[in-house]
C-alpha cells in the first residue's frame, strides 16, 4: 500500500482514473504518475477510490422479496381476509375485499401509518389542567389540616331547666345582648378526614385527566407483514405505544359512508376501537388524516347481529 504522503502528492485530476485503470487491470502510464514506482495493489486502489469517492451519497439497498416470502404474505393476507369474512355480520364485496388486499399490500415491506394527528397542543392544555387540578385540591386539603375550625362547646351542660328558661328569654320581648360565639381548632381526626376527602378529589380529577390523554391516539401504524397495527398515544409526560393483533382491533362504528365521506356519530367526531387485551378503548378524530378510510370499514367494523 502506497504511503499517505504518496498519495497526497498526486494530482487529484488523476484519482478517478488510477481507480477505473487498477479495477480494469489495464498498465499504468508513468509519464502521468512517475512517482508510482511499481503497480498499485488492490489495498492501493481501494485506498485511492476511498478517498476520491467518500463524499459521494451512498445509495440504500432495495430489499427485494423472495417468491417463497411473497407466496407466504400472499396466504397472510388471504386468511386476513377470510377471518374477516367469516367473523363479520354482512357479506364483504368483491370491491371491498380488494381494497382491503391493496390496503394490506402497502405493509409487505415496510411500517405503512395510516392514521395520524398532531397531539401537542392537547397534550399541553391536558398538562396544564392536570398540573392546576392537582395543586388547587392539594391546597385545599393543606388549608384544611392546619385551619379548620369549629364553635367552641359550652363547658356546663345544658339542662332541661335552663332550655326552658331559654326559651321564656327568647320570647321575651325586652331586649337582650347575645354573647358571641367563639371558635376553636377543630380536632385532629376531623381536620384529617376533611383534608383526606379534597385529596381524594383531586386525585380522582386528576387521574380521569391522564386516563383520557391515555385513550387518544395520535398515530397508528400498520406493521411490517399486515399482521399487527401500533398504536401510539399521547399519554402524559410520556407517549406510550402498544402492539395489538390486526384481528384482535374492531370499531364501534362506521368510519365512512360508501362515497368516503366521514360520518359522525351522535354529533360526535371521535371514532373508537376495540382491542383485546385492553379494558378501554381508543379515540381517534375523525377530522384527522385517514389513509383510505373506506378500507377502515372492512377491516375493523363488525356489523352487530340483528
């Protein structure tokens, strides 16, 4: 291999053609490069095209699928489709069934999204209200330890006697002054409980909070093999994202009529999926960007059986 201080004193006109004449075995001239003694070795060459070609963009590779790999994802989705057949309570058309097949097609190779929307500024405004919810009732309950108060019990008991000439006082029509009342701190199990009750209240406000952002999804994700679909939330202070079976997710509703347009359900725009495994659904927005909405009918809503 040629020394670095070789190769710094060639002309850099005359890389490229060092490289195509050692990769095509051809003789070197030595009037052009004298100071190449003998012929370069194949470290030489790659050391030259190194040089001269690490600044070209390398170009990514194209994963080209197998007959045996295409044959299988072929049956994939054909049971996909036969699951989806058998299971639904209406009878899929030709039309949907290939649409479904394109649709499916899309994730042979790679991650496809097909739902997407931006949740930062619900997620800001959830934080904030989580955050002022759960500061307020703390306080609450602080303020309610330290400074309940109750009226101060008499020391005598009262007897009947003195209820009686209690009453003949009120009823009197001369004009009495009446002794003002005093307020001492309340007990310890009273001010506790009072102050357990706030914190119970905002914690349950604050949890109803971060359940809710935990049910919004702002993507979702048809992965590779049109076997399994991700769902990415917008869960506070942390996005979470869970795999479900592409056959184990159903909606509770149409996405879309037959034209494409999207319907709302009781006035609402939020469109909700089923998965197994989870006690509480996801809420998407209809208003969001949908890849083939059509298709989300086919694949996640069955018909209830009349």
């Amino acid at each position: 291999m040629l020394p670095a201080s070789t190769l710094l004193r060639l002309n850099p006109r005359h890389f490229a053609a060092v490289g195509r004449l050692v990769r095509t075995n051809a003789p070197i001239p030595t009037v052009l490069f004298p100071r190449i003694a003998q012929r370069p070795t194949a470290a030489t060459a790659s050391s030259i095209n190194g040089l001269f070609y690490s600044s070209k963009v390398s170009v990514p590779k194209v994963e080209v699928p197998q007959p045996n790999q295409l044959a299988k994802h072929e049956a994939t989705i054909a049971g996909i489709l036969r699951v989806l057949g058998s299971t639904n309570r209406r009878t899929l058309t030709p039309a949907e069934l290939h649409q479904a097949r394109l649709f499916l097609n899309y994730a042979h190779s790679k991650d496809i999204v097909i739902y997407q929307k931006d949740g930062k500024k619900f997620t800001q405004i959830a934080t904030i209200a989580l955050v002022v919810q759960l500061l307020f009732w703390l306080n609450l309950a602080h303020l309610a330890y330290l400074n309940m108060r109750v009226e101060k019990p008499r020391d005598d008991p009262v007897t009947p006697a003195d209820a009686a000439s209690a009453t003949a006082t009120a009823t009197d029509t001369t004009t009495t002054t009446d002794e003002p009342l005093e307020f001492v701190l309340a007990p310890h199990s009273q001010r506790l409980g009072v102050a357990a009750s706030f914190f119970v209240v905002g914690s349950v406000i604050s949890a109803m909070i971060y359940l809710y952002s935990s049910t919004l999804v702002t993507r979702v994700t048809l992965r590779k093999g049109s076997q399994a679909l991700r769902i990415r939330t917008a869960r506070l202070f942390q996005p979470s994202e869970r795999e479900y079976p592409l056959l184990a997710t159903t909606s509770v509703g149409r996405l879309c009529g037959q034209d494409g347009s999207m319907l709302a359900e009781n006035g609402s725009n939020h469109y909700y999926l089923r998965c197994h495994g989870r006690g509480i659904g996801y809420q998407l927005d209809r208003r969001a960007e949908f890849l083939e909405p059509r298709v989300w009918n086919t694949l996640f809503f069955r018909q209830p059986p009349k």
